[in-house]
C-alpha cells in the first residue's frame, strides 16, 4: 500500500473513500476512486471499491434525472435532455439506465414526464384520466428479472433498436452478447472482463463502440474517445458510436473538435439531422442566435422530431418576430395528456401572444392534472383568468401560489407580477 501514501499522503484512500460514502459526497467518491490502481489491491477492497461506485453512480444519476425531470417541467427543454444524458452516463445499474433513456425518449417525443397517482383499490393511473385511458404507469418489466433463456431475453432488449442493428447483436459470438448483456445489468466490471474474452477476429466496429461506451460510463474519457474514435474509422455509419463520442467530447469540454466532427460529417453526408441538431445546441450555448436558428431550421428540414430541438427554434424564431413560423413549428409537438389538446408549450406561447386563452387554459390544465407539485401550471392558470377578466379566479389561484414553499425564483417572479396586476386595477 506505500503507492497509495505516495500518491495520496499520509491519508488512507480506502479510509478517505469510506468517509466520503458515509458522508454521501458521491462526485468526490468517483473520483477518489478513479485515482486508484486496483491491480495492487486484494479481491475484497477491489469489490468493495465496485460497490462504492455502484452506489455513487446510481445516486449522481438519480439527481441528475430528477433535475432533468424538473428542467422539463419548467420548460428548458435542452437543460432536461443534458440531465438526462449525464443521468443516462453515470447510471450504473441497468434498471435505472434504462428509465431515463425511457424518460429521455419520451421528451424526444414531446410528451410530458408521466406522473402517476395511485388509488389504494386499484392499478396506477394517470391523474385526471377517464377509465378508457391506458395506464403509462405500473411495475416495469424487466427482462434480466424473468425466466428467459438468453436469445430471448436479447431479442426483448434489442426490441428497441433498428432491426439491422438488431441482427448484428444477435448474430455476435456468445462472449459479445453476454459481455453486452451484462453492461444492460449495469456491471461494467463483468462486461470488461467478458469484452476481453472476445477474440481478436471478433474485435470490430460494434465490439469497440460497445467498450467505448463502457468506459465513457466507468469515467475513461481518454479510452472511451480512443475506442469510439475507432470503431467510426472501422465503420463511419456507426450512429451510435457517433452519439456516445458526441457525448465524451461534450463531457471533456472538446467543443473546438466536436464542432469540427460534426461540420466533417455534414460534408459527408451523415447523420445530417443530428448534426445540424447538434450544432444549433453548440451556436445557442455561445448565444450565437442567428447561426443557431438557422442550423436548428435546417435540422428540422432534415425530419429531426425532437421536442427540445423544436422548443428551442419556436424561441429564436419569436425573437425574431417570425412568430407564424414558431407557431407552426409548436404546432408540430404532439399534444400532451391522455386528453389530447395542444401541447403546453404552444398553449403558452398563445398566452404570450394574447391568443386562443380558451384551448391554452385546457392544455395548462392537462398539465396540471399530470403534474401537480409543478407551480409552472398553476401560474398559468392564473395568467390567463387575468387575461380573460376573471380577477376572483386568478386572485385564488395566486394565492394558492404564494402559500407554497420554495418556488423557483423565475415563478416566483411571475407570481409577484401577476399579484401587482391584480392589485394595480
């Protein structure tokens, strides 16, 4: 252990990294253990260090997503999918990995983050659903928790990918697969050690994104980026290799070569709707609007069906006073709630606009049924009661508001707006 006093001084790391699991500093835990070489440790501290990240991963993740969640609600829509991708990176168990890639898809889609009440008599439902609605809610359905031999429990899990994608996994040898399976599981270390056994014949594209991924999760950046980078020299049309190196790039601060990747497959014509998607994110984050607003266009141009990507240009094109262009484009995001209607983020881009208050109130009010702690709604609500003349219903409803601890400090701001208007006349 004298390598650990040199490198750590007189402090123990393994007693450092017990103090900080107890202390729940989870980032600091990660990368204490990080600094580690365990090649020298015994088997015992090595899975207690595993255990240690296990915990720590799952807990930034959970914090990560329930962020996301609340981004979502308040309308940041690229904030909520950065959450939910770092969430998704440092999940380490498969089960919540795959929620919020769930989560993250279904925001993709344009709808809501699902919030489920229960009754005590009966299945979770949505909140304000007739009978007829189908429940989005339930105990999810695992497949590593059934009885399924393996090509079966591959088949389920793949269920979700583009069918010749699929095919490539189901037609790998046994060590891929199981190596593969075991990272849905969420053990990196089983799955490493199982990618080892692949042999050398067997070491192509999709081998080296799959470890690429692996250590891209684990924290590796410098050999995640090295096996990405290679698994798209292999096979250029590799997306999903492309999105996880995106992503290290994105983590390492590497802006200068992720713009210049994406700008290089622009000119070879891949992935175009993802990258002009992409770039309109890099050109908003520098406040570079007009470049944003015109990447973002041309990504949409492209079929992108991305809600943060819509949110995002329906912003710059009111901005811009294009305002027919950004309803058109909200007009496109499915509507939200299992009553139809349009989606809340159209609803309030009428209320700003003075505009069908009757169709925007029923979508805040679908939300609102959806997600009762978010005070987004409620505000809302009240907002157009004012704009419609109904002072004593928006008095209520700002009342109800300022009663409620820890507003965020943007509805708080509006709350105190709504209330000075209804005090001024």
């Amino acid at each position: 252990m004298s390598f650990l006093k040199k490198m750590f001084g007189k402090k123990d790391p393994i007693d450092e990294m017990r103090q900080l699991e107890a202390q729940q500093s989870w980032a600091e835990l990660l990368s204490a253990a990080k600094r580690i070489d365990r090649s020298e440790l015994s088997e015992e501290l090595q899975a207690e260090i595993a255990a240690w990240e296990t915990e720590a991963g799952d807990a930034l993740a959970t914090i990560n997503f329930e962020e996301g969640g609340w981004a979502q609600k308040s309308g940041n829509l690229l904030r909520a999918r950065e959450d939910y991708q770092l969430a998704i990176d440092q999940a380490r168990s498969g089960e919540l990995r795959e929620r919020v890639k769930q989560t993250l898809a279904a925001l993709d889609r344009g709808e809501l983050p699902p919030e489920a009440a229960v009754a005590d008599d009966g299945p979770a439902v949505h909140a304000g659903c007739s009978s007829n609605c189908t429940t989005a809610t339930g105990p999810a359905v695992d497949p590593h928790d059934m009885d399924l031999d393996e090509e079966t429990r591959l088949e389920l899990l793949l269920a979700t990918m583009p069918a010749v994608l699929a095919e490539r996994y189901l037609a790998a040898g046994p060590e891929f697969r199981q190596a593969w399976l075991a990272a849905q599981d969420g053990d990196e270390a089983e799955a490493l050690a199982l990618l080892n056994q692949v042999p050398d014949a067997e070491r192509n594209a999709l081998f080296l994104f799959e470890r690429g991924a692996l250590m891209a999760r684990s924290g590796q950046n410098k050999k995640a980026h090295q096996d990405l980078q290679a698994a798209l020299t292999v096979e250029p049309d590799l997306f999903p290799a492309f999105d996880t190196l995106v992503d290290v790039l994105v983590a390492t601060g590497r802006i200068d070569e992720l713009e210049k990747s994406l700008k290089q497959n622009l000119a070879a014509e891949r992935f175009v709707g993802y990258c002009w998607a992409r770039l309109a994110e890099l050109h908003a984050q520098r406040r570079e609007l007009e470049l944003a607003l015109a990447a973002g266009l041309k990504a949409v141009d492209e079929g992108m069906i991305d809600q943060g990507l819509f949110s995002l240009c329906a912003q710059l094109l009111e901005q811009a006073e294009r305002f027919d262009e950004a309803e058109t484009l909200l007009m496109r995001i499915p509507g939200g709630g299992c009553g139809g209607g349009v989606h809340p983020l159209l609803a309030e881009f009428w209320l700003r606009r003075g505009q069908n208050f009757d169709q925007a109130l029923e979508s805040f009010k679908g939300a609102m049924r959806q997600e009762r702690d978010n005070p987004r709604w409620l505000l809302r609500i009240s907002q157009v009661y004012l704009a419609k003349g109904w002072r004593k219903e928006a008095a209520e409803q700002v009342e109800r508001l300022m009663q409620q601890k820890d507003l965020p400090e943007q509805i708080r701001a509006e709350v105190k707006l709504v209330a000075d208007q209804l005090q001024q006349s």
